[in-house]
C-alpha cells in the first residue's frame, strides 16, 4: 500500500537564532534611517519597510502548516516565533506612524482612521494581532484552553486585512503588493480546503512517520 512521505522536524536552528535572524532586516532598516538612505520621503519608506517585514512574517507563519502537510517538512516549533516577530515588526511600523508620521497627534490619528479607509482597516488589524501577542506563551495555553485555538484563528482576520491595507496604501496596484495579496488569498483557501483534503488523506494513507533532525 502507498504510504505518505515522513514528517521531517527541523530542529537543527535554536528558536532563539531565529530571533536573531529575524530582526537583521529591523537593524538594516534602522541605520539606513539613521545614515539618511530612506530616499526623499524617510518616514514613508520606513514605514513601508517594516510594515512589508510583518506582512512577511505572518505570511510565513501561515505557511507552517501547509508545508508540513504537502512536503512533510515541519517547522511548526519555530511558527510561534514567526507570528511574534511578525507582530514585532507590525508594532515598529504602528509606532513610526504615530511617533514620525502623526507625531502621537491623537485628533489626526482618529480623523486619518475615520477619513482614510486603509488605514481603518491596518489599525484593526493590529487590534486584531495584539491578543494574540499577548497570549503566545505557554501560561495563556493552558489557562485558555480550546478557546486559544479559536482566538489564535484570527490570525487569518489580521493577515487578510494585512493584505487589504497594502493594497489600498498605494495610489495604483502594482506588481508588489498585488503578489502578496495572491500569496495571502492560497494561504486563505488553503485553510478552508485543509479539512476536506485532509479527511480525503486520512482516508487513503495510513498515519505518517516522524523523522526529528537535530544539529
């Protein structure tokens, strides 16, 4: 009978280097500011940067799970370090448009959520993506319980309104973030379409091997 491919673990990188590995563009970015390479709009660009960095790491976040299922590879002790640097990257970009761009003017921020739709819809977003922050440890999992699995499913609510928010930040809609928004809407499918696919799966392949690679 055919079998499935093994589960393979990744574990040879510490969750830690991948911390490390993580803010290297943050760093990056921030001296480019520093050394004023940002180009004739700064604050623009600064933003754009690190809003564009936690978009890729929620996209990368989500797509944990679809890499385990379709290659066997898995990465899932690294996923919650991917969500929080996501979430890292997306509070930098929150605080650059509130301390540089709206210098923490309140009564402009609340007429620009009002006024400007993608900025209502990236504000809600990060509401969104805050909880979830804020309940990636341990403590909250066990205190939570199923209701963990539930909260933690709006993080397919952030990435989406992540994707929107991109999409309307631009006067036009070229090629950049119209490949993110693609990326965002398979990874949407995918999450409806798993159930199914796997059920179908289950069904005509026995239960998979776990191979665990260590450094």
């Amino acid at each position: 009978m055919a079998t499935q491919t093994p589960s393979i673990r990744i574990n040879a990188l510490k969750v830690w280097g991948l911390y490390v590995l993580g803010f290297i563009p943050a760093f990056w970015t921030f001296y480019l500011a520093a050394t004023d390479q940002l180009g004739a709009d700064p604050v623009k660009s600064f933003e754009h940067i690190l809003g564009l960095w936690g978009l890729r790491f929620l996209i990368l976040t989500l797509c944990v799970t679809p890499m385990r299922d379709i290659t066997g590879i898995s990465l899932l002790r690294y996923r919650r370090a991917l969500g929080l640097l996501a979430f890292y990257y997306v509070l930098m970009h929150f605080a650059a448009y509130m301390v540089l761009d709206q210098e923490m003017n309140i009564p402009a921020v609340i007429a620009d959520i009002v006024k400007r739709p993608f900025i209502t819809i990236g504000m809600i977003s990060f509401a969104v993506l805050l909880p979830l922050a804020l309940t990636s440890n341990k403590w909250s999992i066990r205190k939570l319980g199923k209701g963990w699995i539930k909260l933690h499913k709006l993080v397919y609510l952030a990435i989406a309104g992540g994707a929107v928010h991109f999409l309307m930040s631009v006067k036009s809609w070229p090629a950049e973030p119209v490949i993110y928004a693609a990326i965002v809407a398979m990874l949407l499918i995918w999450r409806i379409a798993r159930p199914f696919i796997k059920r179908s799966k289950q069904i005509k392949y026995p239960r998979k091997a776990t191979v665990i690679i260590k450094k």
